[in-house]
C-alpha cells in the first residue's frame, strides 16, 4: 500500500530531512510515528502527498509511483488519501459543515451525496450541534475535529494525521484516537504522527520512531489488542 | 463534472466579482472603454471607407484612344477592357462627344466656340472612362492600358488616389496600434484584478490542491469571473457606443454643413452593423477575460 525505498530529502537550503528511509505500511495497518521536533516526521507525510518531491528513492502509494507520477495525476492521488494538518487548515468564512462539504464539492462529489455523508460524518465526530458554527467560534479541539471529519468525508482507503491531538485534552485525543482505531477497523490504513507517548504506550500499534532523519526503530505489524 | 459543481462554480465566480468589487469595477471601466475605442475605430474605418467609395466612383481613370485606330482594332480593345477584371465599370466616348464634353467643359457655345476652326478635324481623342472596383489598382491598370498601341495615354487624377490610399494605410496601422495598446492594457487590469481574488482566496486555493481538486476545477471560478467581467463590460461598451454613434448621426442630421451631409448620406446605419458589433465585444470580452484570468492564478496552482 505505502512503500519508501532509500527515500532521501534534502531541502533546497541543505538540510537533511530525510536520509535513506526504507518502509512498508500494508493495507488496513495503523501506524504511529514518533519522534522530536525536526525529526522529519511531517517532511515523511509530505512525500506521500507529493507536497515535496523526494530527493531520492522510490515513493508507492496504492497504485502510484510518486517518482514517476504526472503532475495532472496528484489530485487524484490526494483523493485516495485524507490529511489531518497540524494546523488544521480550515477555510475561516465557512461553517464547519461548509468546510466539510467544500472538500467534497471540489472533488466532484454530487450534491445528493454531500447533503447526506455531511452530517453523518459530523455526527461521528461529535460535533452535530456545530455544523453551523465557523472555525473561529470553534476550540482548538473542535477544529481539529472538523479538520478529522473533513479527511473522513470521502471515505478514502488511507489517512495521514499530522499530530492530530496536538491541541487537545487528553480525555478528548483519547476519544480521538479511538475513532481513529475504529474506522481503521473498518479497513482504513491510518498514519498518526504524534508527540504523545502515553497514547502510543495505550493503543500497542505499529510505532516508527524517527531521529535525523534516520528510522531509529519500528516496532512492526502489531495485533491489535485495544 | 456535475451540475451541482458547475453551481458552485458560477456562484464562486460572482461572489469573486462581489468581494473584489472595486477592481472588478475598474476592469469592467477599462475593459468597455477599451471596446469602445475598438468598436468606434471600426465603425469609424467601414464609414470612411464607405466615403472613400463614393469618391473613387469619381475618380475614373481616362484612356485616351489613337485617332488613326480600325473599326477592328476599336473593338479588339473593347474586348481587352471588358476582360480586365480590375475595372469596375467602363464607357466608351466617340471623337464626336468627347468634343461636346470638352466644350461644355469649357463653357462654349460649339456653334462659334474656340472649337469652330476644328469642325473638320476634331483633335479631341476618342476615349474610354474607367471606373475601378479598388482604387490602389489605379496605376497598375494605367500601365496596363498604356502599353496596348490602341492607347496613347491613360491617366486619372493620382494625387486624390494617392492621398485617399495612403490615408487608408495610416489609419490602419494607427489603428492597428491603439487596439494592440488597449487590448494589452485591459489584460493587465483585468489579470490584476483577479490577482487580487486570487490572493484573497489564496487560502481556499491551498486548501482545495490538498484534498485533491484538479487544476481545471480550481481555476474555473476564475475563468468565470474574467469572462462575467469581459461579459459585462461588452455589453457596457455596446450601449455607450450606440449612444455615441447615434449622437454623432443626430449632430450630422441637424447640421447644415455641406460636407457633414455628404457624409452622412454615406454612413452606415447602427442597424445594420449592430449585430455584428454585439457579438464582437462579447468575444472579445470573453476572449479577454478568459485570458486574463488564466494567467493570473497560475502562480499558486504549484503545489
Ligand atoms: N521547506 C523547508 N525548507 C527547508 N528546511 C525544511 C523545510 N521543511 C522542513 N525543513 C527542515 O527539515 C527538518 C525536518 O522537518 P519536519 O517538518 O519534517 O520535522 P517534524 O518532525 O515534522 O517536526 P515537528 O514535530 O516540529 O513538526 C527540520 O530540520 C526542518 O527545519
Ligand atoms: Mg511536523
């Protein structure tokens, strides 16, 4: 599903984000990445959404191989996928429901099928009474749940979360993380970068550790025992 | 693409035109009077045109025919001028009339006029008058005509040709250049314009490359708004220019003026080219706006 080969990147101004990753994530696995601030855990993501060209290596996702993919194809790509952004990303002047149902109408969806996954998906992440309300009227935790709902919205086989419980309480990221583990259940592939050991320690998935750039271990395909 | 994006679409294309409204405002300003200038230059050209038609009808070339030509000959050139494909028209005149022109010219009476002593030999050539279907042909066709040995001398009054014909020219190329100028200019303004949305909506631009909107999805609410902006400015610019044209054509009526009229009396009427004029701004707004749009958001589709 998702393979690095001797990937390496190298930003223009030098610096090494990312030396020499080897890595496979099978479809339907759930996997944690660690690691400090620098560490090259978002530049990891980034690879995958070709936001960044690798410098080195091989990139496949599903049936792409990003060393060789068109430039017309990576929308199509970024379809199979949903981000979860560390910054949330949302569009201030629209409501959360709008900002779910954009994601969705600029992808084609049709109408009839926006009107009914909205508030389904709204409803899965808690947030039903908000669906009029905009980003900013929202907590940092709402946000990020509507940015979680709207990565959900098109059903898409894989999804990258990029510290998705950076903002909130630990009773909320909890409940987060569990839904996250629930859909992937359900047979989504699921990449969580996260900061929080103590999650990683209570859900016994794969765990990625990187430093420098470097993986500094990988625990492997985990049972799952939650 | 469904119907319920190409909705969201034209909706997002009218609410750019809404949100950016002082620039959209100035394009559409820029824009009409950019299509009035090049509508009223055409409308201008086709009227002087027009005028320059009357006026060539006048300007004939004259053949001045050899007196000691046969019948044979005689008719031997009227088939060579019938062939000519550059004359519009042609006349012949006998020795006989072209004398009773020249006296009439001349205002004398032909009983005791200075043509009196000629009665018996009339030095006045026969000749044939020729009108041209392009005024520019006229010196070619003089050569031509000179060089059969029926004629003696061909001429026609070059120094009105030749000013009429390199008036057209000047006109044209200045022409040519204004439109170019302009047309470039309302391209700024309006691909500025769109900058602007475009910055505005920057954001959104960002957010729709992540989730995997294509860069025809994400550039149509813009081609949108150039071409509602070209749109709106064409049919601007075809009430201002009928209000002007008609304006001019009531001044010309009211005036009394000699040559106004004789203008007028050659003017093409609003009616007929109003279509044409429509359906003109309207491409070319289009055409404008679509152009302008496209290069305007190309900056942020890289991601
Ligand atoms: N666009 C860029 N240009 C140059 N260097 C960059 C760029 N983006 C990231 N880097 C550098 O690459 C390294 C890895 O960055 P990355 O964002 O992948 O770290 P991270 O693990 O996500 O960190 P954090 O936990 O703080 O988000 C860092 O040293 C960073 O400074
Ligand atoms: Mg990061």
């Amino acid at each position: 599903m998702i393979e690095f080969k001797g990937v390496s990147k190298v930003y223009p101004n030098g610096t090494v984000a990312l030396n020499d990753i080897d890595l496979f994530i099978e479809k339907g696995e759930f996997v944690f990445i660690l690691g400090h601030s620098g560490a090259g855990k978002s530049t990891l993501l980034k690879l995958m959404m070709r936001e960044e060209k690798a410098t080195k290596g091989t990139i496949v996702v599903g049936n792409y191989n990003l060393t060789k993919i068109k430039n017309r194809q990576i929308p199509y790509l970024r379809r199979r996928m949903g981000f979860v952004f560390q910054d949330f990303r949302l569009i201030p002047n629209l409501t959360a429901y709008d900002n779910v149902a954009f994601a969705m109408r600029v992808t084609n969806i049709p109408s009839r099928e926006i009107r009914k996954r909205v508030p389904y998906i709204l409803h899965l992440v808690g947030l039903s009474n908000k669906s009029r309300v905009y980003p900013e009227q929202l907590s940092g935790g709402e946000q990020q749940r509507v940015a979680l709902a709207r990565a959900l919205a098109h059903n898409p086989p894989i999804i990258v979360a990029d510290e998705p419980t950076g903002n909130i309480d630990p009773e909320l990221s909890y409940e987060i993380m569990e839904l996250l583990s629930e859909i992937n259940r359900l047979g989504t592939t699921i990449l969580v970068v996260t900061h929080e050991q103590e999650m990683v320690k209570n859900f016994h998935k794969r765990t990625i550790k990187l430093e420098d750039g470097n993986i500094l271990f990988d625990t492997g395909k985990q049972g799952s025992t939650t | 693409m469904n119907w319920g994006s190409f909705k969201y679409l034209v909706k997002q294309g009218i609410s750019n035109i809404w949100i950016n409204r002082l620039m959209s405002f100035a394009s559409i300003g820029v824009l009409s009077a950019c299509l009035v200038l090049i509508g009223g230059a055409m409308l201008l050209s086709l009227n002087v045109r027009e005028v320059f038609y009357k006026v060539e009808g006048q300007n004939e070339i004259r053949a001045f025919i050899e007196d000691d030509v046969t019948d044979k000959e005689m008719e031997e050139l009227r088939v060579h001028i019938e062939k000519m494909d550059k004359i519009a028209t042609y006349k012949f005149i006998s020795k006989d009339d072209a004398l009773i022109e020249a006296q009439d010219m001349m205002g004398v009476d032909p009983e005791e006029g200075i043509f009196e002593d000629y009665k018996y030999g009339n030095p006045i050539p026969a000749n044939y008058i020729i009108t041209l279907k392009d005024i520019s042909d006229t010196q070619e066709v003089i050569d031509e005509l000179e060089a059969l040995p029926m004629i003696y001398k061909a001429n026609a009054l070059m120094s009105v040709v030749e000013t009429l014909t390199g008036m057209e020219k000047v006109l044209l190329m200045f022409g040519g250049i204004i439109v170019l100028v302009l047309v470039l200019a309302s391209l700024v303004v309006i691909s500025n314009s769109i900058r602007l949305t475009v910055f505005a909506r920057r954001r959104e631009i960002n957010i729709m490359k992540y989730v995997g909107a294509t860069n025809g999805f994400i550039r149509l609410p813009f081609v949108v708004e150039g071409v509602l902006v070209g749109l709106i400015a064409a049919v601007m610019a075809f009430l201002m220019l009928l209000g002007i044209y008609e304006g001019i054509n009531y001044i010309v009526d009211e005036s009394s003026v000699g040559i106004l009229a004789s203008i007028k009396a050659s003017s093409i009427a609003f009616s007929e080219v109003w279509m044409w004029v429509l359906i003109g701004f309207a491409g070319g707004g289009t055409f404008i706006g679509a152009l302008g749009s496209s290069g305007a958001i190309r900056k942020y589709l890289k991601v």
